[in-house]
C-alpha cells in the first residue's frame, strides 16, 4: 500500500476538524451543561448526541469483532460511500475502478465529487476478472469499488481474487459487505489486520432490518477511521437512531430467526422460479435477493406491477438484459409472487 498521506487528499490531510463543545469537556462527572447552547427542557432529546456514538460502537464492536476505534458510522452506509471520495479523491484529478454492474451509488458519488470512474466489466458469469481490474488502474487511481455479495448480480466474489486486488493495488480498496449477513462466508471485516488499504461497509439496512434509521458502518485501520471522523458532520447519527440501533442489538435472537426464514425461503424460491416457463435462467445467490433472466422481463415487470407486486427492472443495465432482480420476502409474499408468474400470459 502506498502511503496514507500520498492517498489523502492534501487538504483533507491538514484539515482541523470541527471542535463541538462537548470535545472540551472530557470525563469528569457534570450535571450542569451550560456549553453547547442548548434549550435545558426537553429531556433527553434537547441534548447533542454522542458525535463517537461510543455506547453503540461499544456494542457493535463485540457483534462484529472489530474494535470500536475502527469503526465508521453514518447515515446509511451511503454517506461511507461519499466520505471515501471527499477523504481520498482529488475533483477532476483521482479516478476510481469499479465493476460493472454493481451498486450505483458509487458511480452517483463519483459524478458528485467530479472523479472519473472507470468500470470493467464482470465475466457473463459474473465472476470478477481481477486482472481486467488491475490493469483499469494507473497512477492516479485512489479507489477500487468491490462489493461482494455483489448488487444486482447476487454473486459473492473468490475470496483468492479479492485478496489478489487488495495485495496488488497500492491504493485504497471498498469491499461493500452489506450482504454478507446471507451466506458463511467469512467476512472481510475479520481481515483489516492483514489488509492496511481495506475498508468494508455493512449496513442496518438489510439483515438488521432497520432501513428506515440510516445507519451504515464502515470498517478500516484506526488511521482510515480517524480520517473519516474529522471530515464527517459532527452529529451525523442522531440520537434516535443510535437508541433504535443499540435496541437492535438486543435482538439477536430474533435476528437469525429472519435469517434462518429467509434463507429457507431463498432455498424454495430459487428452484420454482427457474421452473417456470418465464423464466430462462435464475442466478446463483449470497444475498437476500437474486437475479432472474426472464423471456421478457419488461412485459412480466408491468404485468407484476399491476398485481401490486413490485420486483426491480434491471433490464437495462450491462450483462443483465432481460433480468428482474427480486428480493426474498415473507413466505406469502413468495407464494404470491409465484402464483402471479404462474398466471402471466405473454
Ligand atoms: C442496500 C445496499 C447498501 C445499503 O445502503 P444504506 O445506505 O446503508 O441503506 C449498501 N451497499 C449495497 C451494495 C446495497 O445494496
């Protein structure tokens, strides 16, 4: 990995962060907060939330064996996304590499901050060409974008050709985990020691079933984290959300309950779907959701929307021609989803 400092950008590197006026007040037990210009009525939500949320990180950090100071959190892991770029990528200068297809946000957070993104393609099968990756990259490059289980393909990545890009490229590498809750493999979070340019993302969003709180995580070194914190709004969690959050991770139980109905549901759905005549081929999956290649997914699309079921039109996007991409819902929302495909007429 090149240095930390080469990758960041100049100003970000010099930068003085924000200082909230509770930085300068540290331990010592107070019942008296006359500092931050607050309204003292109210209780508690008159008060600025933690900026560290350290009573969360606490929490999480026994969930996810990582150690609290390398933990990121944020609006979604959407604002992980943009902070990579604002923290490492110089406007009109740095350019990323991605595959293609995948998540969109990085490619929306590119434009944003006015860095090329470059895109290689994946192999028909989806499977990472990690060559064609490397060879995208040149001096400029700051960021590689890896999401495994990859969106909208399904498909987790070879750990082996993952690990090729993270000891080969010299810059930063995003490996975006957030499905890694639906299948054994093991994570990339567990790996930061070995990994110094690696930053992982998860999210409440999906297993944790918590989309509406917009909490995201990213995990890296201490050095990548710190750099995150200075730049990030100061409050950018607010107290609700770390309070829904810690409540969530009291449910574990609950939680692999979800799991253990999805992936049940994933095992059925999967094989009744390519059954049917719609349908020419279904997609391998390590995610909650898989993609389907139908014989005319604009039609059976519509056709589904008119039923009040509403599945994402990936049609149109590179190597998915004619492909719906469906998330696992509840056993009665799988049985009706089935029984409409059932029913369609071309
Ligand atoms: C759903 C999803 C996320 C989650 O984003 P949030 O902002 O945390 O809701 C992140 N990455 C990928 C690839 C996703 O599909």
């Amino acid at each position: 990995m090149r240095e930390l400092q080469e990758l960041t950008r100049k100003n970000i590197w010099a930068l003085t962060p924000y200082s909230c006026a509770r930085d300068e007040f540290k331990g010592r037990a107070a019942s008296i907060f006359l500092d931050a210009n607050e309204n003292p009525y109210n209780t508690p939500l008159n008060r600025y939330p933690d900026p560290l949320q350290e009573e969360l990180k606490a929490k999480l950090a026994a969930v996810k064996g990582v150690r609290p100071e390398r933990i990121f959190l944020g609006n979604g892991s959407d604002e992980a996304i943009d902070l990579v770029y604002r923290v490492f990528c110089e406007p009109r200068q740095d350019n990323v590499v991605a595959i293609s297809p995948t998540y969109g946000m990085y490619g929306v957070c590119a434009d944003v901050n006015d860095v090329e993104y470059r895109s290689v393609k994946l192999r028909p099968d989806f499977s990472l060409d990690a060559d064609a990756l490397l060879a995208a990259t040149d001096a400029h490059t700051k960021i590689i974008w890896l999401c495994s289980p990859n969106n909208p393909t399904g498909n987790a990545f070879e750990r082996r050709q993952i690990e090729r890009v993270l000891t080969e490229f010299g810059g930063i590498v995003v490996v975006d985990e957030a499905y890694s809750d639906f299948n054994d493999l093991r994570p990339f979070r567990a790996d930061l020691d070995r990994f110094p340019n690696l930053i992982v993302l998860n999210t409440f969003s999906k297993l944790w079933a918590s989309a509406a709180i917009r909490l995201g995580m990213a995990f890296a070194s201490e050095e990548i984290i710190a750099l995150f914190n200075k730049v990030k709004y100061p409050y950018n969690v607010n107290l609700l959300t770390q309070q829904q959050a810690m409540r969530m991770l009291d449910e574990i139980p609950r939680l692999n309950q979800w799991r253990a109905t999805i992936l049940n549901e994933r095992r059925n759905l999967l094989p009744a779907i390519a059954e049917l005549p719609v349908c020419t081929v279904v997609y391998p999956t390590d995610a909650n959701f898989f993609l389907a290649r139908m014989t005319d997914a604009d039609g059976i699309y519509h056709y589904l929307v008119d039923r009040g079921i509403v599945v994402r039109n990936r049609s149109r996007v590179e190597l998915c021609g004619n492909c719906l991409r469906i998330t696992i819902g509840t056993p009665q929302e799988n049985n009706a989803l089935l029984g409409a495909l059932r029913q369609y007429r071309p």
